[in-house]
C-alpha cells in the first residue's frame, strides 16, 4: 500500500440548519446569522421562512419587484408592510419606480450603483456586503441567494461565478429544487445532512478546472482520488448515504443537493 | 447516474490544442426556430427533438414539427402528454397527442406514468426501458440512441435539439452540459423559454449566425470546465481578444450581439448562450 503525506488542512464545516424551522435548529448555532439577497426571478416556495429568520435582507434590483408582487402572496397575508429589505441595492434598472418608491418610504436605504456596468447585481451585493462586516465577524458570515438559478443562462453562470470570485465567503445558492455552494480546494469539507429538508441527490462538480484528485465520503457512490472532468467524468445523481458527507480535491468543486419538505 | 464502481477517468494527455490557423470553421444557426414559412424546404438540416422531464418551453410544437426524429427521456412523455395539448389550446387535446407522439420513449422508466406509457405505446411509440443502466444519464442515452440511428457515418447535418436540460435539479443540468462535452461532434442545443446554449469545441473556429427575429440580444460565453488562455470574437458588443476566460476570473456573461454573425476562436471547449425573444 502506498502511504502519502497527508497535508494538514483546515476543516470547513457545512450545514443547511438555516433551512429548518426555528423551533428545530439547534441550541446556541448561529444558524439565523444569514444575509439574505433575493435576485429577480419567482420566489421559492420557502422565501417566508428563509425571510423572517434572516439578520439582514437585501433586494438587488428587480429582487424588490418579486417581493412586492409575490411574498404577501405566499403568506395568504395582503400586508405588504411586512416584508420590507433592509436594503435595496444594483444598478436599478428593472425595479419598478412604484416599487422602490414604497420600499423608500418604509425605510429600505436605496444604494444605487448605476454608475457600475462592470458587475452583476448580485456582485454588487456580495461587495457590499464584505466591505459593510467587521473583520472579526467574517468568519461567521453566511449569504443565501435566491434567484440566481434557472432563467438566462449568462445571469446563472455569472451568479455562480460570485461564488468562486469572493471564495472565502460562505455563499449559498437556493432554489426551489436545489442549493449550490463552493467547496474551495484549500480546505477539507464536512457537510452535514440534514435529511428532513435535503437530500438524497446531490453532485459534485468541477466547472472551474479538473479535478486530477478528489476523495469523498458518505455518498452512495465515493470518490476515491478520482479524476473529474467535464468531457469525461463528473459526479450527478450521487445520493448521500450519510449524515456527514466529507470532500477533499485538487479543485475547486460546486457541491449541490437536493431540497425537499420545504414550505 | 454514478458506475457502481466508479473507476478513474482514462488517463493520458488531452489532445494538443490545434493551432488556431489550422482549425476547420464550424457553422451555426437558429433557423429552427423561425416559424415554418421562413425556411427553405430541404434545407439539408435533419432535426431531432429530445424532451426531457421539465415544463415544454413555448415553442415545442414548432420544433416537434420540424424534426425527423422525437424522443422522450421517461418522465418528458408526461410532459408533452399534458404540455402539447395546453400550448394547442384551440384543437382537442387526442388529436394533439396523437399528432405529437414521440417515436420513442427511453430511459428507466420510473418517471413515466404508467397511463402515459400506455397511451403512446397503444399509438405505436416504442418503449425502451434502460432501468438496468445507471452509469449514463437519460439525456446521454437518447443522444446515443438518435446518432446509433441516423443514416450515414457523417453526423455533420444532424442537430439535436433539447427541451427541459436546463432550470430545475442542478446537477441534472450540468450532467446535460456534460453531455454537450461528452459528443463534441454532434450539435446538440439545449432551449429553455429563455435562453439556448450549446458547445463550440476548441477544435474548431465558430460562425454563428444570429437570427434576430428570435433571438438576443442577450449572450455569454462561458469556459464550463476547463480556463480558456485565449479567447478572441468578433461581432460582440465586447469582443474578446486573446482574452483569458476563467470561473474566478472573467468570463462573459451579460453581452450583446451587434452584428448578424459572430465569431469565436478559443484554445478551450466553450458554452455559447443566447437569450430567446418572447
């Protein structure tokens, strides 16, 4: 058998606790220390929940046309007053003036960054968000995303690549069907399932750059110092097995899951 | 699907890219989707659809129309059995269905209702069932199946159309972008109501040609799986220009087509995307 040096690599700890009712997440987690940024496409089933339990919610742009037209909706309830974003921020181009008029006059800050044709909206808003956290709760911060999946392939592909460009963020990326999230290659990942709101389908992918090494645990179908590659082999419709799935690669992976339960 | 014993990819160098002067030029074209009396008859395109398990976009009826060849990946039966007749609305919902019947239905089968299965296979579809295969995914087989089919050894006229690869699980969508990687030589689009998107291997220099009437403004390219070192295009709002494309870096997304044809060279296999009029 051939014994290789195993590097000594930070562990990061992945858990979507978030998605759980309050009354069943655990003590003392600082599970309801989210951010949430609601990008321009129909809200998921879950946005109630993932609103009212959120430290801080930011609209970016036409975000804030979604939640005005769609959360009373959701909540059978016609009181718009509610759900009101801390934050509505982006280049401002798809929210509705009447939109942001209401929002203004109940306290959202507008931040406009029309000036900034460089950047998508939700990369404004992942900055904004950086640059407003004192470095001593950094390690703590954690962005949910909606509506950065599905729609114009360009919009999903940009969103997705927020997540490699600001790496060192936790950012998660939801939707009706599924989250996605980073598993940077400089770390050791543990995912902890939890199995009443995620799961069994998940995937793991290299779209980055191959993978020439990654080794999992807890899926139905491990990955031993395997070689993933778009054009060759990557891992879909994987099932995990397990309460804790762990990752470790040579590349930088998009993890994803399936969501189930969620209302 | 996973192997059940997943082994390594084959190992060995990947092709040495081609010098950019020595690649054959590779034409594209959304003239599928322009409505039937814009074509030319026999254009020498042979079309095939593949619908698979998500929502019909649209314009289903006009390419179903269009191809030769109409697959259904398992749960996609369901899909055009409920879907035709709503996007028909003005015909009786038999008469659509038997008008829209899939040549085959394939896959394994655990999506499918057992109604739906039975409906078609009672109209003469034939009914594959693959559940013994898990190591490829329903897409993949149904691009295998259709150029198993197709006459001839050149596939160079075949185009593949394909409704539901994109929106819904994630990693169902980029094993259907895998599969775009898998068979470089076969044109296979995925449509959604928004957007297409299909592959311009590195192997070639691209032309494509933009049909207005349908489609942009809106398009990307993206380098999914492998950094591009060099990237150049014409007929772009931005055009690229030996440009380094990479997830982390840069890549193009949210661009503009201001030209009728665009052109793309790159040392790496590319996704190009375009946004679909309403």
């Amino acid at each position: 058998m051939l014994w290789r040096t195993i590097r000594s690599m930070e562990v990061m700890a992945h858990s979507s606790n978030f998605l759980l009712p309050k009354l069943h997440q655990p003590a003392k987690t600082p599970a309801n220390n989210y951010t949430l940024v609601v990008l321009n496409q129909q809200l998921p089933r879950f946005m109630p929940r993932l609103w009212a339990q959120a430290k801080m919610r930011i609209c970016a742009d036409g975000g804030a046309n979604r939640v005005f037209d769609e959360m009373s909706q959701m909540k059978n309830d016609l009181d718009r007053n509610r759900y009101i974003p801390e934050i509505i921020e982006g280049d401002m181009d798809s929210i509705r003036p009447e939109v942001k008029r209401f929002y203004s006059s109940q306290g959202s800050k507008i931040s406009d960054k029309s000036h900034n044709q460089e950047t998508t909206d939700l990369h404004k808003c992942i900055s904004s968000i950086r640059h407003r956290t004192p470095d001593h709760e950094k390690p703590n911060l954690c962005v949910l995303v909606t509506g950065a999946l599905g729609g114009r392939f360009d919009h999903e592909a940009a969103n997705i690549n927020v997540l490699y460009v600001f790496s060192d963020m936790r950012i998660v990326l939801l939707s009706d069907d599924c989250l996605i999230q980073l598993l940077p290659k400089t770390h050791h990942h543990e995912i902890y399932i939890e199995s009443s709101v995620e799961g069994p389908h998940c995937g793991i992918f290299p779209i980055g750059a191959p993978s020439t090494s990654t080794t999992t645990t807890g899926l139905k179908w491990n990955l031993s110092d395997a070689e993933m590659r778009f054009g060759s082999m990557i891992s879909t419709s994987n099932i995990v097995d397990s309460d804790k799935v762990t990752v470790q690669s040579d590349a930088d992976l998009l993890w994803t899951i399936s969501l189930r339960n969620l209302t | 699907m996973e192997p059940h014993h997943p082994r390594r990819a084959p190992t060995g160098a990947m092709d040495p890219p081609t010098p950019a002067g020595a690649r054959p030029a590779m034409s594209h074209s959304s003239a599928f989707l322009l409505p039937s009396s814009a074509t030319p008859a026999g254009s020498g395109d042979a079309y095939a659809v593949v619908v698979l398990n998500q929502r019909l976009p649209r314009f289903a009826p006009l390419l179903w129309d269009r191809a030769q060849v109409r697959v259904c990946a398992d749960g996609g039966a369901n899909r055009v059995f409920d879907g035709m007749p709503e996007l028909l609305p003005g015909h009786a919902p038999d008469d659509v269905r038997s008008r829209y019947k899939p040549d085959v239905i394939k896959g394994d089968m655990d999506s499918v209702r057992p109604e739906v299965k039975e409906y078609y296979s009672n109209l003469g579809t034939k009914i594959v069932d693959q559940s013994h295969d898990q190591d490829t995914t329903d897409l993949h087989k149904c691009v295998a199946f259709i150029t198993d089919k197709s006459p001839g050894p050149d596939k160079s006229n075949l185009c593949i159309l394909v409704l539901g690869a994109l929106g819904g699980r994630f990693d169902h969508e980029m094993g259907n972008i895998n599969v775009l990687h898998l068979f470089p030589n076969i044109k296979i689009v995925l449509l959604s109501d928004d957007c297409l998107i299909f592959l311009l291997p590195r192997t070639h220099s691209h032309n494509i040609h933009i049909e207005r009437s349908v489609e942009g403004p809106h398009c990307g390219l993206i380098p999914i799986g492998t950094p591009s070192t060099s990237t150049t295009t014409t007929g772009l709002r931005w055009n690229l220009d030996n440009a380094h494309m990479s997830f982390g870096g840069l890549i193009s997304t949210s661009n503009i087509v201001d030209e009728d044809q665009v052109m793309v060279t790159s040392d790496s296999d590319l996704i190009w995307t375009i946004s679909l009029r309403h």
